[in-house]
C-alpha cells in the first residue's frame, strides 16, 4: 500500500520524474509513492531515476493503458 500517489498522466518527460522527485523530497525514508503516467518513456526514466537517485523501485508495470510505478523512499 502507497503512502503518497502521483498521478501524472498527460505529462511527458522530464515532467513525471520531476513531480516525482518532489514527492519524494516531502517524504520520510520507507515510505512508498505510487505514481500513474502515461509517456511511454516513463518506464526508462523511473529505472534511470530509481538508480541515480539511490531510491528503489519496488513495482513497474502497466494498468489499463497506463503505466505504474512504486517507489520506495530510501
């Protein structure tokens, strides 16, 4: 279970990795933020943005046409 969603849908990049990196800046270690994105460059980006950032992306995939990510503040 999420504790912060993101729903960036309509957006394309660099928007969807730049809200997320909001988000997560107003969040406490462990906590998990859901986000929703429909730019298909989003998965690239969110495995780009796990690994630079040092944070884990614990869940890719796509629902519905859109895809979503859990990621995991470290």
């Amino acid at each position: 279970m999420a504790d912060q969603e993101l729903d960036a849908s309509g957006l394309n990049c660099p928007l969807p990795i730049l809200r997320a990196k909001k988000a997560l800046g107003g969040m406490e270690a462990g906590q998990i933020l859901h986000i929703i994105a429909t730019d298909p460059g989003s998965v690239k980006d969110f495995e780009a943005f796990a690994k630079q950032t040092g944070n884990e992306l614990i869940s890719s995939g796509e629902e519905g046409g859109k895809f979503v990510f859990d990621i995991k503040k470290s």
